[in-house]
C-alpha cells in the first residue's frame, strides 16, 4: 500500500493541513480560519520572498492530491448535486495559488504566479470567489459575469418570509438550479427540494468555523468519502494480487489447494478467498 494510504485518506489529510496551517501560523500568525486568511498569509509571506520548506511543501501536496481524489469522486456521480462540489473545486485552486506564491523558484528563472497589488489574469477567478485582498464579504462571492439569475445556483441560502411554509423560515439550502420557466430556484433543504421565489432567499456564505471545518476535512461526508476511497484502493490491491498468483505471477499464498480452486474457478470472491485461507 502506498505511503500516501497507509494510515488512511483521512488521517494523512489531518497530518498534511496540521502542518501547513502550523507553518503558516509560524510565519504569519494568527492561525488562518478562513480560505480568505490563508490566501492573505500566503500572499504576504510570498511578498517578502518567505518559500516553503520542504516538507510543508510536501504535505501541501499531498493535501491537494487527497482533496482532489475526493472531489473527482464527488463528480462522478451521476445525477447528484451536493454544495461540497463547488466548495472542493475552488479550495483546491486556493490550495494551488498558495503553492505557487510558496514554492521555491526554478533555476535561473523568476516566479511568474508571484502576487502583485494588480492580480494577474490567472488569478482573477480566485479573486472573485474570495475576495483575495481587502473585500471582507463571502469567502465564496460569485462572479460578476455570471448571469443575475445564476448568481445563486450552486450557493447555500438563507430561507425568510416564505408564508406557505413558515417552518423553513431561517433555514439553510443549497441552490441547486435556477427554473427559467418561472423565475425561481430549485433548493435543496434537507432531504426535501422546494421551488422558491427569488424574494424568499439569500445569499449565506460560510461563517468562520465552518470553513475552518471544511479547510480541516472535518465533515462527516469528507471522512466518508476518504474512507470509500480506501476501501476501493484496497479491493483494487486484493484484485491485483489474487490475480498474480492465479496467474503464476506470484507466489503469494502458495498453497495447493487454493491454487486448484484458483485454477477451476475464474472468479472468486474476498470473502471466499479469505475462508480458504484460514481454512
């Protein structure tokens, strides 16, 4: 099993932000709760030409690789629509501007993704989603040149004055599609989807301790979800093996009575194989 796995998705999720949130902290304290504060700290740290080791360069890295298994598992599935989506895709790329405002120079040859006080054309998406500099507003704003009537799809809302049913009212949903035959929106509260007028809901972004939660791993789906991914790496492992040995490729499990089993049946179960063996 490989290194990045051998104590889990998730716990090497923990380890790599703890150190990288731990240097950060060192160098600009105090500790970024935020993805706007880390972008800020990275930023300043890069101004004054402060490089990142490397071993936070490394956990960096591996944070990045590890959010983006997550994400391409949340992508895949077919149909479904879940506000970590969005969230995933852009605090990646906030992950990979701080890697590349930090990383030590190429030989001979000067930073281009160094910050500047006008941001360059790559960064200005980033800066639109967290207001990089001095805006203290959402740290998931949206794009001014998304349509008025998009500007909320994909984004969690607060529910008010709804009079049908008032039980909603103060609720939270995540804004799954805007419906252009009625003007209203498509949201998702709870388990349930409600179609709701532009009037009954709001923009709410993140507060503070749930993005320091998200920035951390610390949702249950995110745990889940590094825990599916292991369970796949490790069947995938099984496979490989199993197949090695009926092969010939491998010795592993030399044993002559699975090795006639192996040979009379093409395809045999985990558990099958595993009573085999202790039998």
């Amino acid at each position: 099993m490989s290194p990045t796995t051998s104590g889990g998705r998730y716990a090497s999720y923990k380890c790599a932000t703890a150190r990288l949130l731990a240097w950060l902290t060192e160098k600009e304290p105090p500790t970024p709760r935020t993805v706007r504060a880390m972008l800020n700290a990275a930023r300043r740290l890069s101004e004054r030409c402060e490089m990142m080791p490397a071993d936070v360069k490394a956990s960096l890295e591996l944070a990045i690789k590890l959010r983006r298994e997550v994400h391409e598992l949340y992508t895949s599935r077919v149909a479904q629509t879940n506000p970590d989506d969005e969230r995933h895709a852009h605090f990646i790329s906030a992950l990979e501007r701080v890697r590349a405002w930090l990383q030590p120079p190429s030989s001979k040859e000067e930073r281009r993704d160094a910050p500047t006080k006008q941001l360059e054309p790559e960064a200005e998406e980033l800066a639109n989603r967290f207001e990089l500099l001095d805006v203290e507003e959402g740290w998931d704003e949206v794009d001014e040149s998304v349509p008025k009537s998009q500007m909320l799809v994909g984004k969690d809302v607060l529910i008010d004055g709804l009079t049908s049913k008032p039980e909603l009212n103060g609720r939270t949903g995540y804004v799954v599609e805007h419906l252009s035959h009625n003007g209203r929106y498509k949201v998702r509260c709870g388990d349930e989807f409600y179609s709701l007028k532009p009037e009954n809901i709001k923009h709410a972004p993140m507060q503070e301790a749930e993005q320091e939660q998200f920035i951390l791993g610390e949702a249950i789906e995110f745990e889940a979800a590094c825990l599916m991914l292991d369970v796949q790496a490790a069947l995938g492992e099984v496979a490989t093996a199993w197949n090695d040995y009926k092969t010939g490729a491998s010795r592993f499990l030399p044993l002559p009575h699975l090795r006639m089993r192996a040979s009379a049946t093409p395809s045999i179960s985990l558990v099958h194989s595993r009573r085999s063996i202790l039998g």
